[in-house]
C-alpha cells in the first residue's frame, strides 16, 4: 500500500452493501498511528468502540467539539484550553453550526448532529481521517453543500481522508482515488473520471453512473484492420473501431496466461473473487429464465453509457419513447429498439411523448468492449451500424 502522508489525498472506499467496512479498516496497520497538534494521538489504533455515536453525556456541542481534543491525561495549560475553544467554535461554524455552539445535542435534529460529529473528528487536526458514511442522515440539499464544504475541509486541513459509502456520487464528486470493492473484492483503484469512463470490469461498469451504462450482447470476429464486425440486438451488424490498435487473440491468450498463474498463488482472497457479474439486459419484457450459453472469444458485450446514446433525425437505429423525465436542466428518457431499452439523457428543455417515434444512433469514442468470457475491459471505441 502506498504512503499517503507524502502528499495530500482523498480516497474513498466505494462499496456494495455487505461489505464490513468498519471491520476492515479497523484492522488495517496502515491507520496504526494518527498524530494531533497536542502530541498525543487521539486513540492508539482504530477499534470498533471509536464508531460509537458523538455524544455520550449531557453536553453542549462546543464541550464535545473539545473533549475531542485530548491533553494526555495531564492538566492542560491555560493556552491549551483558549486553542481548544477557538479551534472547536472555528469547526462548528465550517460545518454552519456556529450560532448553536451552547446547545445539547437534544436540541438538534438528525442532520445537526451528524455535522457535529464531523466537526468533532476534524477538531483533533489528525493527519488521517476516517469517514463511515458521514452524510446519509442529512437531506439532499444540505448533502450536496456538506459535499461542497468537504471538499474545501480536505484542502485547508490537508489531511488525507479515507471516506467510506456506498453512494456512487460522493465518491465521483468527493474523491482523488476511488477504492471500488464488491464483496470485500477490490475491483479498482483509480481517479474518479477514470473509473466511470475505463471501468475495469462489467461490474464496475454497472456500479457507476447514473443513469445507469446500457449493456449489448454481441458476436463478431476481428478483421485484418483491427476493427470489429459485430451482429448484436437480434441481427443488427455493426463495426466496432477501437480507439487504440489491441489484438483480440493476443489480448485473449494474455488474460488466460494471467488467470493461470493466479490459479498458483498462495494469496488468501475469497471465493467469488473470479465469480463472473451478472449484467442486466433492459428489455420491455424480461427473460424469467435463460439458458446458460457455451462462450467463447468471440462472445462480447457492448457498453453505451447514456451519454451516448443520441436521438437524432438521421440515426442508424428506429425507435420509440418509452418514458421520458424531463428534470428541466436534462431529459432522462428510454427508447425502445425492438424488444431492448436504452437509457439516454438529452440535455436542454427537450420534451417527448410517450411513443413517440425517433432514430437512434450511438456516438462519441467511448463505447466500451467487454470480454463476455471473462468480464474484463478489452478497449474502448467508436460503433458505427
């Protein structure tokens, strides 16, 4: 793991439900030593009781904002003490609790105190912070400024937070390096643009972005010029251009000699860590069962991010509005091509009625082609049909 005591970092564990965050981190050396301005460390190692709630006694917010605060068990010097209140009344007007420093936590609402202990955990100025979701009790607007103020928190502290959610939009808006685990699995660790436009996996793919990524299962074979002849959406040809020249047979043979050699390894992970995702394909009516298919090298699968997928007079495919929801800045719609859904998102005050009939084409060069075989991202490019 790297140090990032050198320099100044957000990262964000981005997890699906299940996964034992506190556990996890709780265990991990790597949080072994967090120093305060005071000289003491606030606890000598995280441990399941340092997540119980803030406030344990009858105290104002400004008494708990200080007794965050530890002077070793010494009596603490008269400058100590006048450095304690400013620093504690300093962190409750950043988090926009400053007229409220005498009050009880009873005296606040849900919200209130969540911001109270954020307070309270960046009162002590430690070099590393850890964060359990420290905004899902707020509402949505306050959300959204307590993500503003994090963010200007992170620069003026200059400490490295490590911030734990399952909300995909924390992590984009809020993290330098996402840490995306399923299952305790880590699927990838990267810049925040470059999990949502070069995901690593099917899964990874799927579990970022909203609206949605829009997923094609296809079959083709790679021709002498490097593009991709592709039969998807029940007969539909289409060619998939790489953005960057890859090798399907070499880049095949490559994952089969890496998955090998992890089959040798001694390192303990857990079971389902070579489990395949199971992708969603929209469609109006949806298959109860399928049959398990035989796949080979040249079984792919298309990913179109919303995006992408553009209504336009003269698109490659013909469809319909099956719903539209217009938000005022953008429109949300799904169109019916055949039997299959595509989520895409207009930008401007555009309307649309239900059924309403429209052409459909894919655009930009960031459709990604995916191993259907093994999940894994093979590249990214242009699909013209």
């Amino acid at each position: 793991m790297k140090r990032y005591s050198l320099f100044l970092i957000s990262l964000i564990l981005l997890m699906t439900t299940g996964c034992n965050q506190r556990k996890e981190v709780a265990e991990n050396p790597f949080f072994e030593e967090w120093e305060t301005p005071y000289g003491v460390p606030p606890f000598d190692r995280i441990r399941p009781e340092h997540f119980l709630p803030a406030f344990q006694r009858a105290m104002s917010i400004q008494e708990a904002e200080i007794d965050a605060i530890k002077f070793n068990g010494d009596q603490p010097s008269f400058e100590n003490v006048i450095l304690a209140y400013d620093r504690s009344g300093l962190m409750l007007e950043q988090v926009g609790l400053g007229d409220k420093l005498k009050n009880k936590p009873s005296q606040l609402s849900g919200g209130q105190q969540q911001r109270v202990a954020i307070a309270r955990t960046l009162a002590p100025n430690p070099k590393v912070l850890f964060m359990d979701e420290p905004l899902s009790n707020l509402d949505a607007k306050l959300r959204l400024e307590m993500r503003s103020e994090l963010q200007r928190l992170h620069l003026q502290t200059g400490s490295t937070f490590v911030y734990v959610t399952h909300d995909q939009m924390e992590a984009m808006t809020l993290a330098t390096r996402i840490c995306l685990m399923e299952n305790g699995v880590l699927q990838q660790y990267d810049e925040p643009l470059t999990v949502y436009g070069k995901p690593s996996n099917l899964f990874v793919a799927d579990f970022v972005g909203n609206p949605a990524i829009n997923f094609i299962e296809a079959q083709g074979a790679q021709k002498q010029d490097g593009t991709v002849e592709l039969t998807m959406l029940d007969g539909v040809k289409a060619a998939y251009t790489p953005g960057e020249p890859v090798n399907l047979r070499e880049w095949f043979a490559r994952e089969e000699k890496n998955a090998a050699a992890s089959v040798d390894t001694h390192t303990v992970e857990k079971a389902n860590r070579d489990s395949l995702f199971k992708y969603h394909i929209a469609k109006v009516e949806e298959d109860e069962f399928e049959d398990e298919a035989t796949l080979t090298h040249e079984d792919f699968v298309i990913g179109v991010r919303p995006e992408c997928v553009s209504i336009c007079e003269n698109g490659a495919l013909e469809g319909e509005i099956f719903s539209a929801m217009p938000t005022g800045m953008e429109t949300t719609v799904k169109v019916r091509v055949g039997e299959f859904l595509f989520t895409g998102v207009v930008f401007g005050g555009i309307t649309y009625k239900i059924g309403q009939k429209v052409r459909v084409s894919f655009t930009g060069e960031n459709v990604l082609l995916f191993s259907r075989e093994n999940g894994k991202l093979i590249t990214r490019g242009t699909l013209k049909i």
